[in-house]
C-alpha cells in the first residue's frame, strides 16, 4: 500500500519508473519492476488453469520488494529504510508460513538476477578494458610518431651543425 514508484505494464511488457528519486531508489524500483515481469508476468494464451494459479497481490509485492532488496544488499545499496516498511505494508494480517513460503522464491530468483546482472557487468568491463586498452595503444603510437619526428629534426640539425651548414 502507498504510492508506486513504478509499474511492469504486462500487455506491452515494459517498465516505467517514476521521476524525481534518487539513483538508489531508481534501481531499487527497476529491480523490483524486474522480479514482477520474470515471476508474475501471465501469459495470455496459457491455459485458465495457469493463469489463475498466481499469488496474490500482496505475496506479489512481498517477493518483488524482497528480491530488490536482496540484490541492492548484495552490491552493496542499502534501502533497508523504504524496504522493509513497503514490505511490512503488504505483509500486514499475513501468517508465517504464508511469507516462508515465498522465501525459497524470493533467495532463487534474487539469485538468477545477481547472475544475469554479473554477466553484463563482466560483458561491460571487457568492453571498456579494450577501449582502455585501444586508447592506450593509440597514444603511445602518437607518441611514437612525435618522439620519432623530434629526434629526426635534431638529427637533421646535428647534420646541419656538423657539415658546418648554416640555416637561415
């Protein structure tokens, strides 16, 4: 309960996120957005029977609210503060097991998005190690090419002092 930062549209399947937060809180809500559109996304052409055997609302925001908070933890966000008084919000007259049973889905799916997300990062740092790299390179050849140049203007000079030859 309360106002919604963001919201995972399920017929045109995309994310919006509200404007005016902080970094934290905008990848918290994208995270969040995230966990609804891989476990509560309904495929429409799934039989009734599928369709219909989804939590409800509040188990929904509990799990999503829980694996944004788990992820942002692992690397190293703390949205402890707006977390945990979301997650009491829509726990409010729900039992124990009710919440563990979310628990397992909770830790896997945080899990398979910490995984996911190390592989773009790892993608990401490749790429700019080799632009690092590429940029590197590219000076010390310009470099080069000057430090070339200027030893090929004192040799021509030296040439010049030497044969006793006068510029004007």
């Amino acid at each position: 309960p309360g106002e919604a930062h963001g919201y995972y549209h399920q017929a045109e399947k995309r994310i919006a996120i509200a404007e005016g937060m902080s970094e934290i809180q905008n990848v918290k809500t994208l995270l969040h957005e995230i966990a609804h559109a891989k476990l509560h996304d309904i495929d429409r052409n799934a039989p009734e029977e599928q369709q219909k055997n989804q939590p409800d609302r509040y188990t929904k925001e509990v799990q999503a609210e829980s694996i944004a908070y788990v992820i942002c933890q692992h690397y190293g966000m703390d949205t402890s503060e707006y977390s945990f008084a979301y997650i009491a919000g829509w726990s409010t007259d729900r039992e124990v097991p009710e919440l563990k049973a979310s628990l397992d889905t909770i830790r896997s799916t945080a899990r398979e998005m910490i995984t996911e997300i190390d592989q773009q990062l790892s993608v990401i740092r490749k790429k700019e190690e080799y632009v690092q790299k590429t940029e590197k390179e590219n000076c010390l050849e310009q470099n080069g090419r000057g430090i070339q140049n200027k030893n090929r203007r004192t040799m021509e000079g030296k040439e010049v002092v030497e044969r006793g030859l006068s510029i004007r």
